[in-house]
C-alpha cells in the first residue's frame, strides 16, 4: 500500500485543505440559512442547494464504489501476507476483543454524562411541541422490526447473518460483513492451496493497489465536495430546535470528548504506545470526511489509506482491524445511544432504575454493533434500546431534529475509534512505525 506516491509535494496537507472547505462551509451555509431561512424549497437559493448536494453526493458515491473492491482485495492481501491461520485467529480475537472494550467504555463515558447533566429535567416541553418536535417516528424504524428483537438474537443475528447464502449476492448488494467473511474463507482456502493459488493472489495483489490509486485520485477532489456537502447540510439546519435541545446536545458532545479525548487516547498512549497527537494528524482527512459524510462506510478508503500511508501502520494489521471496525466498532453511536435513550425517558418523566441503566448499557453496545455504517442508522437501531427499558418508540421524534449534526460528530468518533483500535493491535503485533516528527506523513494523499 505505502508504495503509490510517497513523494513530499509542495502546497497545503490534504487535512488543511478539508478543514478550509469544511470552514468556509460552515460560513456559506449559515450565512444563507439566517439571510434566507432554512429549508428553502425554490428559487436560486434552492438550486444552489441542489448542485450542492449533487456535489456531495458524487463524492460519497465515488468512495462508495471503491468499499467492496478495496475491503476484498486488501483482507484477501492482509490475510495472505499473515501467514498462518492461526495468526489470523489471534489477530481477530483481539480485535473483537478490543472493539468490545472500547465501545462498553464508550456507553460508560455516555451514561456518566447524562446522569450528571440530566438534560432532560427541565427542558422547555412547549418550545419542543411549538416545534413540532416529538411527532415523527422514522418510518424505517417501524419497518426494520428492531423493537422486537431481543438483544441476544441481535448479536447472534449480526454473527450468523456474516455468513453469506450466496457470495455474488453479498458483493453485489455491499454487505460488508459478508464479504469479509467471504474473504477470510478464500484467503485461508489460497493458503492451503500454496502454489496453485499464485496467479490469483498476484491478480488480487494488482486489483489491491489499483484501488489504493482510486483513493489517491478520489481524494484530490475531498476538500471541494466536503465544502458542498457542509454548506447543504449548515443551509438546513434548524436552530429553533437546536437551541431547544441544546443541552441534550451538548451532553452527547462532552460524552462523546471524554471518550475520544480521556479514554482513546489513553489507550493510544498506553497500549498502543504511540502519540495520540500524531495519529490525530495522520487521521485527520479521514476524521473531517467522516464528519461531513455521517458515514463511517463511504470513510473507509480514507481511513485505510491514512493509517497506512500517514500513521506507518502496517497493511496486513489495519486493511483487517479497519473494514471489521467500520461496520462493527461504533463507540460514538453507542454512546450517543445511551444518553439519547434516558433523555427520551426523562423527557417522558420516567424514572430508569439502576437495573434498566444496566440493560441500556448492554443493549446500546450491542445495538451500535447492529448498526449499519451509514447516516442515520445509529437512530434506527436504537430502537432495540428503547424496546429494551419499555420506552415507546414515538421518543425517537423527540430527537430526531438535531439527529443529522449530532450524527456528524459520532461517525468522525467511530472512526477515530477504529484508528486507534489499529494502532493498539498492530503495538501487539510489532507492525507499526511511529513517523518522526511533524505532520505525519507522507502527503501522498494531498493533492
Ligand atoms: N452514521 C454512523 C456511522 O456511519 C452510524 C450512526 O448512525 O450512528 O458510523
């Protein structure tokens, strides 16, 4: 992977260019949203919103088309180049065992912080209603059935459903899950097969770095469409039921700081024995796209290239640990799940005893497991949470206005949540070179 273009070029880092695209964003779209009210529907402002979006989109979909391709050809190559089975089963034992770790902490971090600011005592339930906010259910919370699983057959399902009936299906629907499985399977299968596998994995080898040239070239166009898709999305937002659920808000984001800044860190620092300031930069690209897409999926090329390419984390430990994290290690969604849910229950004036806190805590990790890589799928999964302590669906509503911000800032911790669970176990592996000094890395991605 660290073989397509290592070369210093001049001009500014990828992550300076994102930052002023997603500034000058922030700007544009909030300078039209209080000039000309949110959610304009016609006129010139209404199409700039429009090729906006498109710009964003395209973005999005350029990334999209490289996750089934990439995820195959760099597990299939990571797996390979481990060597043995075995080695491959320690590595993935640890992961899992890793993502379980920091998402429980990720819940602990939320309960704490919504027990000691209790935003939903107190809040102004007639600004809310004046707001509409409270009436809506998502129509696909209804339709994925969640409310009714039990937490237990969740997890089984997530594992059982890994296996796929058909392998062409899983590639050509973007199962993610699947097609690693899949992938594991053939890779182990190469192995056993020694020689007469060669010509196969020299092809997958090729198709491997041909994808990490798309990301290369994808990446040139970063910091243009993330300013399109920061200026629609600031254009929109509403600040009425903002400010009505500030401090609903602001709890998410402290829980969520605590876990990115105190916990992960931490464990960069000490298990992973890295500076957690260093990876920060080396990251940075993939944390400000997975801010402005609330995807941690479309991320995934991104986030795979700047461990690699920036952090000098060896392929053959992150292109596994990154594509596995991506779909299954969500800290900032379980966090966010388990304040969203008891500020619904105090907002409904319910008391949750210790016993429910206990079962919210449970249930929120298993439902950020659950939970596809896409926008908003953090609050159709938590239904599984509300189900779980009784609450009624319908509080989803209460939240649902300032769901898509809030969205941003837990899929930009999901990630970081992956980079670091990359550098913990490629420590463990011996597979991971700290760069010297300054912005990590090789500018290869920048433009
Ligand atoms: N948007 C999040 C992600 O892609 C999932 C969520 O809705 O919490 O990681």
């Amino acid at each position: 992977m660290a073989e397509t273009g290592t070369k210093k070029r001049k001009g500014l880092d990828l992550q300076w260019k994102i930052l002023i695209g997603i500034v000058l964003g922030i700007a544009l779209g909030l300078f039209i949203n209080v000039t000309y009210g949110p959610g304009v529907e016609s006129g010139p402002i209404y199409i700039i919103k429009i090729i906006f979006k498109y710009g964003g989109d395209i973005f999005i979909r350029l990334l999209r088309m490289l996750i089934i391709p990439l995820v195959f050809a760099s597990i299939f190559m990571a797996i390979v180049n481990l060597g043995d089975v075995r080695a491959l089963g320690k590595l993935g034992g640890k992961t899992v065992g890793f993502y379980f770790l920091t998402t429980a902490l990720a819940v602990a971090a939320g309960l704490l912080v919504v027990n000691l600011f209790n935003p939903g005592l107190g809040i102004d339930k007639e600004a809310l209603s004046a707001l509409g906010i409270g009436t809506e259910v998502p129509g696909k919370v209804g339709n994925a059935g969640v409310g009714e699983k039990s937490p237990v057959i969740i997890i089984i399902d997530t594992f059982v459903n890994m296996i796929p009936k058909n392998a062409a299906a899983a590639f050509a629907s973007g199962n993610i899950l699947q097609v690693i499985f899949f992938t594991i399977f053939l890779a182990i299968m190469a192995s056993i097969v020694g020689k007469a596998s060669d010509t196969m994995t020299s092809a997958i080898h090729g198709l491997d770095r041909i994808m990490q040239a798309g990301i290369m070239a994808i990446m040139k166009i970063a910091p243009y469409a993330i300013f399109m898709l920061v200026t629609a999305i600031f254009m929109d937002l509403g600040f009425a039921a903002l400010a009505a659920l500030g401090k609903y808000a602001l709890t998410v984001l402290v829980g969520l700081a605590i876990h990115a800044f105190i916990t992960l860190t931490a464990l960069v620092w000490i298990l992973g024995k890295y500076n957690p300031i260093k990876l920060f930069k080396a990251v940075a690209p993939a944390l400000m796209t997975a801010w402005s897409t609330a995807s941690s999926a479309a991320t995934l090329p991104i986030t795979m290239s700047n461990l690699t390419e920036r952090a000098g984390v060896d392929p053959k430990i992150s292109n596994f640990v990154l594509p596995l994290g991506a779909t299954v290690n969500m800290d900032g969604t379980a966090l966010y799940e388990s304040v969203a849910v008891i500020f619904i229950a105090q907002l409904l004036g319910i008391d949750l005893t210790f016993g429910m806190q206990i079962v919210i805590f449970i249930t929120a990790s298993l439902a950020a497991i659950g939970a596809a890589a896409i926008p908003g799928a953090g609050l159709v999964t938590m239904g599984i949470v509300l189900t779980a302590v009784g609450l009624p669906l319908d509080g989803i509503g209460l939240i649902l206005a300032i769901d898509r911000i809030l969205d941003q800032f837990r899929t930009a911790i999901n990630v970081w949540g992956d980079a670091c669970a990359a550098v913990v176990i490629a420590r463990t592996e011996d597979a991971i070179t700290e760069p010297e000094s300054g912005t990590p890395g090789l500018e290869s991605a920048a433009a």
